[in-house]
C-alpha cells in the first residue's frame, strides 16, 4: 500500500510504500521517530504520526 507521510524534513510529505518500512526508532528525541526502509533510506517523523501509523498497523512498534 502506497502513502503519503508528513516528515519533520523540510519538503513536508513522502510518499512510501508500507511493505517496504523495516523498522523504526527514536531519533535524538522522543518527539521523532526515524523509520528505515529496505533500501537503506530512512526518513524522520513525529512521535504523533508515528504513533498514529503504528496504531493503524502500518509500521512496526517503536523501539527506544
């Protein structure tokens, strides 16, 4: 499934596809969250949008 993610990145949105998210971590605060993909790119989020991706079953819980 394609989606449009809001990052904390300047440009604003990213557009992804779910099945390629590998896993996700805390990124220097708890108010980001990187999300890494198979490819080896990664991009930054909200702890917001992350949790509200992970309660949606779209990424993988958030490790600290």
């Amino acid at each position: 499934m394609n989606i449009q993610v809001l990052t904390d990145a300047p440009g604003g949105y990213v557009a992804m596809d779910t099945s390629e998210v590998i896993g996700t971590d805390r990124w220097r605060t708890d108010q980001a969250v990187r999300m890494r993909f198979r490819n080896g790119d990664f991009v930054i989020v909200s702890g917001e949008i992350a949790r509200s991706l992970g309660r949606l079953g779209i990424i993988p819980p958030v490790v600290n």
